[in-house]
C-alpha cells in the first residue's frame, strides 16, 4: 500500500508541473529567437497570488529588434520574469532573450531594453531589463516595474481577524536615468540633490524649479516635468 501511495502521489504531482517546457526557435518578422512556446498551465499546484505583469490583459503592441524588424500583435510582459509573450498563431511565444529586442510598445507605453547599474553595500550589480522610457531627451528617464512578494498573514479573530494565510506578490515602480546613447541606466532618487547631481548643477536651480512650477516630486507627471524643463536648459 506505502508503494502503491508513492507512485500515485509522484504522478500527481507530475501532472500538477507547469508545462511551457519546449524549447524551439521562432521565426517573427524574419528573425529567429529562441524561446518556448507554451501550451498550458498549472491549474492546481499552491503558488504566489496576484499578478507579475504591466497589463493582464493582452495589449495590441508591437516587437522591434536589434536589427531593426518589427512585428506587431497581441502582446505582454511579464515583469517578474523580463519575459515578453507574444501570440504567434495558436502558441504563446515566450521571449525570454533581452538582448534580442530592442523596444516594446505595449498599449500606448514604451520600453526599451537597458543595462541597470546598482550598488549593495560594497558589491555592483548588473542587470538587464525591459525599463517604461518617460521622457526621452539627452537624459532620459526610465520606470522600472519591481515584483516582490509578501505573506499575508492570517490573525486570529480575537486579535482583528486579518489575513488569509496566502503569498501575494506585490507590483511597485522605481525610476531610472540614462543619456540617450543607450548606455546604463543608474536608480534615481526622488529628491533635488540627487537630480542636481545628474544635470551636473546647484541643487538651488532644482529646488527653485519645483516651487516656481509647482511640483511636487512623489507624482510621476511632475517628475517628468521637472525632466523636460532640466533637458530644455541643458540644449540651450
């Protein structure tokens, strides 16, 4: 009966994987990637709720290449993974090579692939992403979409009742600079020094430049604002 029990709870568990597993090359708009097409998705298995992509939805978008194809449909991005999903006739084509596409437009947003550069404590960390471009101009500045997950832990009724035991991701922003020659992109901080810093000015011009326009740096149209105005006075 032990025997008999293993063997059944293995093929359970085996027909309860997530399976997207084949790889195979695909060929959109005249270039070839290699990605995995995926057929259908665990159903049962306990995993992290909530979503790790922009949009849930597919988005009418378009594709471009590194060497400048172009290729347009139905269209997500996953940001957990830096995935790009495409449907290419009855597969999900999942693009998971970030070098092989240099810009996405998914329902009116742009993102473009970049090199971030972040320091932890006395290490550098280099990653690549698919980053939302704001405001393009000789210094650019970029949003990043982090994915990060939490236990919502349950509280007995006696103590408020609150939570249901579940893992939950959670989807937040931070947002990035980088000159417009594709170089890295570096984090930025939301304060008038930090952005003195990176026009290479005084931070009294900045800080002059939010009360006079009235801006407030926590909302994202002011800050690509404030952007817009630094980049005019630099050409100038």
């Amino acid at each position: 009966m032990i025997y008999r029990s293993s063997i059944s709870l293995l093929l359970t568990l085996c027909l309860n994987i997530l399976t997207v597993a084949q790889i195979s090359t695909v060929n959109i708009a005249g270039e070839q990637f290699s990605g995995r097409i995926a057929y259908f998705k665990d159903t049962k298995s306990k995993a992290i709720l909530g979503n790790t992509y922009i949009s849930e939805d597919w988005m009418i978008g378009s594709i471009e290449t590194v060497s400048g194809h172009k290729t347009e449909g139905l269209v997500r991005l996953n940001a957990l993974s830096k995935e790009i999903e495409l449907i290419n006739g009855n597969d999900t084509v999942v693009i998971s090579e970030t070098f092989d596409v240099k810009k996405v437009n998914l329902g009116g947003l742009s993102f473009v692939t970049a090199i971030t550069i972040e320091e932890r404590g006395s290490k550098i960390l280099l990653n690549t992403h698919f980053l939302n471009l704001l405001y393009d101009s000789s210094i650019q500045l970029l949003k990043k979409f982090d994915v990060t997950s939490y236990h919502n832990l349950y509280v007995p009724n006696y103590m408020g009742g609150a939570g249901d035991g579940n893992m939950y991701y959670r989807m937040g922003v931070s947002y990035y600079y980088r000159l417009n020659d594709g170089s890295a992109a570096y984090p930025l901080k939301k304060n008038a020094n930090s952005i003195a810093l990176v026009f290479g000015i005084e931070k009294n011009v900045v800080r002059n430049l939010i009360r006079i326009n009235k801006l407030s740096l926590s909302k994202e149209k002011d800050l690509v604002r404030l952007f817009s105005i630094l980049n005019a006075e630099k050409v100038q």
